[in-house]
C-alpha cells in the first residue's frame, strides 16, 4: 500500500475545509440564535465565495419556506451581514462576491503558522487578491500598518 506523505494529506484536509461554512452558517441563521442573540462574531475560514452560495440558499429557503412565521423574523443575508465577519487569505474569487457578503464583513488572515500561510510574502498576496478594488473603503480589511 503506497504511503500518503504529510504534504498531501494536508492539502486533502485543507480542500475539505469548505464543508464548514456550508454547515454551520445554515445552523446558526435558520435555528433563530442569531435572530435572538444579536451579537457579532467572526468566523474563521469562512470564505467568501462559499459564503456566497450559503448566504443563496439561505435566502431562498427562507422566502419558500415563510420562516418568518416560525421565528426567523429577519432574512438569513441581512443576519450574516449584521452578525457575522469572515475572513479570506488568497481568494480572489472571494473578493469579486464581497458586496453579496458585505465589504465591512470581510478581514483577512495569512494562516500563519501553517503549511498553507502566505507568510513571508503575505502583503503581495493580498496586493494581488484585491487587483481590482477600487476604493480605499473597499480595502478596509487589509491596511498596511508598517
């Protein structure tokens, strides 16, 4: 049996990272915690492109469904953008959907100390990520301090 060496095993576990947005976000907006507890969080590895699709079907069980009626008073998209702040490192794919998550939602993360981290080249990753956004106000999540 041919040996899987630790590289790919963690490019295995870091691909399969994606499952949990898709899970957890629909818990937490369509059980009504979010609706009954109004405080912020942050979510870690929550890319914004896979909060996009959540954020979709969200939305659209919600208005099929009438969950107002069951206690879900406020639409799963304008409860993540009141609530909920997620990050990304390299997507550039992320960056092009920020206005559907909402810009001031979005932070950024260099995955430091692991094998995936942009570190040390962490500030041209994020140059080249946000290529593209125009405005300063846009670019909120990534100032450069030094």
């Amino acid at each position: 049996m041919e040996r899987i060496s630790k590289r790919e095993l963690h490019t295995v576990s870091t691909s399969r990272l994606c499952a949990t947005p898709a899970q957890l976000i629909p818990n937490l907006i369509l059980s009504g915690i979010l609706d009954r507890t109004p405080s912020e969080m942050g979510l870690r590895r929550d890319w914004p492109r896979l909060v996009n699709y959540v954020l979709e079907a969200c939305d659209h069980e919600w208005e099929r469904r009438n969950l107002w009626n069951e206690g879900i008073k406020t639409k799963p998209s304008e409860l993540f953008r009141r609530q909920i702040y997620v990050d990304f490192w390299y997507e550039k794919a992320g960056i092009e959907l920020r206005h559907t998550v909402g810009v001031d939602n979005i932070m950024w993360e260099s995955d430091y100390p692991h094998i995936a981290a942009t570190y040390p080249r962490s500030w041209s990753f994020v140059e080249q990520t946000l290529v593209g956004v125009p405005d300063r106000s846009e670019r909120g999540c990534c100032t450069r301090t030094r």
